[in-house]
C-alpha cells in the first residue's frame, strides 16, 4: 500500500497494513482527514465529521496493537463515514431533516454498533435525502452532494453521500440502505459497487436504529435492507463478514453463517440475461453495454440464457409499489393519515393518484393478501433460480441523469433516447430483487461517451451473497476498467 495515499488503496490492503504495522491507524486516519479536506468541499459527500472522537479511537487502536500484538477486530483502525440515516452514539444525526437537526443519538444503531465493536474509526456522517425520501441527495440542512464525474448529474440517492465518499476515496466501505434503491441506484451513478442483502422474515444485517423510521422506533420497513459499498467486490465482503449478523436479542441463539460461493470458475455457472424490457426500456448504451456483457460472458464458457424471465416485470413492480407505500404509512401522525384515508376513500380506482393514496391506506386484510403475492413472487423466483445460478439485468435506464434538486418531484423526469419518462423509472430494474427480499449486486460495468459509469445487476438466490461478490469479482476481470473520479486521485 502506498502510504503517500493510503485511500487510493482497497480496504483488504489498507487492513492489511495496519495489521502489519505498516502504516498506524493515527497515520491512516491524519493522510485520509486530508485528503477528505481537500475534495469534500466541492462534492460536499461528508457532512459531519468527529475529528476529536476519530483520532481518540485511531490512538486507541494503535495503543492496543503495540501492547498486545493483537487487532481489536476484522475492521482494526480502519477510518470509514456512516451514512446520516443510521444513528450514531454521540454524533449528531439528521437523516437531512430539520426536526432532527439537532439529533445526537444516546445509542448505536445496531450496524453500527457492528462496526465499532469489529475495530472501525468511525470519522463522521455522509449526506442522504431528507429522511432518505428521494433518488438525488439533496437537504436543507446541508445541501446537495454532487456526482463525482459531472455535477451537474445526479449523484443518486438515498445512499448518495455514502456512494460520493466511497468513490472519491473518502472512505474505502460503508453502510448503505435500501428499499427503494437507495443503496445501489447511487453506486451505478458514481461507478462502485453495492450489495442489498438478503431479506426474509427478518433482515441478516439488523436494522434497528434507521432512520426513517423515526428515532426510538424497534422496527423498520418490511422491505429495507442495508449493505456495504465499496470499491471492489472482494471489499464487498470484508464489510459483510462484519455486518451481517443477527439483531441483539437474536444473537443469544443464532448466528448468520451464509453460504460459500457456489462455484470457483465463472464457466460454472448458468446465467440468465434481462437486457431490456417493454416495461422499462433501457437507452442505447446501456442496452450496448448488456450486449457487450452477453458476448464477455458466452466467451467464458458459462451457460448463457438471454430468453427467459423469472417474473412479469409490471406485476412485480406494481406489487413493490403498493407494498412500499403501505409500509411508508407507519409513522405518519394520525391526522394525515386521517386525511390520506379521506382522501383515498374519495378516489377511483383508476384515479392517477389512487396507487399510491389506497396501498397508503390499505386494510390489513389487503395487505395480507397482498403479502401472499409476495409470497408466490418469491416462489417464482426460486423456480428460475432452480435452472439459473445467476441473472444479469441493467441496474438503471441510463447512466446518471441531470440533478432536479431545484425542480418539484411531481414535475421531475429522465430522458432515455430523447424520450421523456417518469423519474421514478430510475429504480425499476434494481426494484425487482426488492419485494422478494433477494440480494443483489450493482457494479460497475464502463463508461459512456461522456465519461459518465454504467452499471449492471446481478441477482442471485435468497442467501446467496457469496456466490454474487465472487461473480462479480469474476467478471470485473472481463469488463472495462471502472471510471475513476478526479477526485479520487488528488
């Protein structure tokens, strides 16, 4: 590792060198700290920063190791930032919400407490979206986060100051979170790399202590999952071995313990391929891209089938909806959720509004059979994935769009190929893994003409983590060399 510039190095080697005593975590910490103060300004990535608390725990780490000649865990005096929307003991935490400006938690989140205990300096918090409720970081406590490769392109969101650190080597992991996208729609726009993990009946990363819901809360949305980012695959992994782990309460009686990859050579595996659909076009170079995708992947040897879907992608999409908005009714007041019932009672079924106004307000009796769709979806996928080890889709319509922070959400749009399309079509590919609880890689995947990251999905079975990071470490070895923001080499 090259201690002129320690962040320009994976988490595997930086960890490595502390271990080795090549570098101290003060040093780390101190050449990071810099170069944070150099970029971030204009990026504006990293919003609060515990210098003080950062360099007790580096002195700390490095006290330990000289006395002992032992690390204090997996993640031993590695600096790294925590997303705003996962509270942090002592560190003011917003989730970019006035009503939480001035929010310093008394407690961890339980991911967080992860980290800590694992050896982790934690050096402060990167930016998200208003209680993380939009697909651009943007708030007006500390404003918008710019995408690394152009600013006037959206960095994504809600994980975009998470996705804009890691990318800009202002920290080499973080946690992200995700229910509708907000982990990885940011990680294609900024070219790195992010898992969603698994979600059954319960989450294997614990999510208790996300905001939202509101501080205090024990549970969180049926749908979000949290998952590393990182800059290569293999970091990928480091972070999950950390953070994949039961909730507390749970811990006293089981353990997560996923399985190990599947297959050690990529011509092993049998792969689906979805590079386009009526129901959510793709423009030309990402459809250019998952040609070139198909073409590497067939060269391997691997079994390849481009013919074939797991699921309708509008049913699903329509039951991801429904399900996400009834979930995001649980800490509404009572009077606005009195009005939205009021609201929705009034409506047509067919009414523009009536999606989202009835799912809202849904009767439990709706949502369990809705819940029973669910169920049946995720039967669907397991039967594809009984004759495929791996499905490849495109992980947005198009590379980064142009930042709407200054536009109303109701009047927001993309443009794919010159055509004019709902904003919210930026998260359907990476939706369908969603209401299945399936984990999912984003990864970086070349470039456009413009120098902008592309990016793929790959989904695989539920609980088959390890065997998605080592395909995708496989094929980062056959696809173009991911862009690099400026940022990261100053």
């Amino acid at each position: 590792m090259s201690t002129t510039a320690p962040y320009r190095s994976s988490a595997r080697a930086q960890l490595q060198a502390l271990r080795c005593r090549q570098i101290t975590a003060r040093s780390l910490l101190d050449q990071t700290l810099a170069h944070l103060a150099k970029v971030n300004p204009d990026l504006n990535a990293v919003v609060t920063l515990d210098i003080v608390g950062a360099g007790a725990g580096a002195d700390a780490a490095d006290r330990h190791l000289a006395a002992t000649g032992t690390i204090l865990g997996p993640l031993h005096g590695l600096p790294i930032t925590v997303k705003d929307a996962l509270e942090t003991e002592g560190m003011r935490t917003t989730c970019g919400s006035t009503s939480l400006s001035d929010h310093v938690p008394d407690q961890d989140a339980d991911v967080v407490a992860l980290l800590r205990a694992a050896g982790a300096i934690i050096i402060g918090k990167t930016n998200v979206p208003t209680m993380c409720q939009d697909i651009q970081t943007s708030n007006p406590i500390f404003g918008k986060t710019n995408n690394p490769f152009d600013a006037t392109k959206t960095a994504g969101g809600s994980s975009g100051g998470p996705a804009v650190a890691v990318a800009a080597g202002l920290t080499a992991l973080e946690v992200g979170s995700d229910l509708a996208g907000s982990l990885r729609l940011p990680a294609a726009y900024c070219g790195v790399y992010a898992l969603r993990t698994s979600r059954g009946a319960t989450p294997i990363v614990p999510t208790r202590g996300h905001i939202p819901r509101p501080p205090g809360w024990l549970t969180s949305s049926d749908m979000i999952a949290l998952g590393p980012i990182a800059r290569t695959a293999a970091d990928l992994d480091v972070l999950l071995d950390v953070i994949a782990a039961p909730a507390p309460a749970d811990g006293v009686a089981w353990k997560v313990d996923l399985p190990a990859p599947k297959f050690t050579r990529f011509n092993q595996y049998r792969i689906g391929i979805w590079a386009d659909d009526d129901y959510c076009r793709v423009d030309s170079a990402t459809r250019e891209l998952l040609d070139q995708v198909a073409r590497l992947v067939r060269g391997t040897g691997a079994t390849v089938d481009n013919s074939s879907q797991p699921v309708d992608f509008a049913t699903s999409d329509t039951l991801f909806q429904r399900l996400m908005y009834a979930t995001s009714s649980a800490s509404a007041t009572d009077e606005a959720f009195a009005a939205d019932v009021q609201a929705a009672d009034a409506l047509a079924d067919d009414d523009p509004s009536a999606l989202y106004l009835k799912s809202r307000t849904m009767r439990h009796r709706d949502w369990a059979r809705a819940d029973e769709d669910r169920q049946k979806l995720r039967g669907k996928w397991a039967d594809y994935f009984t004759e495929h080890d791996i499905l490849i889709t495109p992980a947005a319509p198009t590379a980064a769009v142009d930042d709407q922070t200054s536009i109303p959400t109701s009047q927001r749009y993309i443009t794919v190929d010159g055509d004019k399309r709902s904003y919210f079509d930026q998260t359907s590919w990476i939706n369908l893994a969603v209401p299945v609880g399936l984990p999912s890689i984003v990864l970086p995947a070349g470039t456009t003409k413009d120098g902008l990251p592309l990016a793929i999905q790959i989904i695989g079975p539920y609980l088959s983590e390890r065997t998605l990071i080592a395909a995708a470490q496989q094929l980062a070895r056959i696809l173009p060399a991911p862009a690099t923001p400026p940022a990261f080499t100053m």
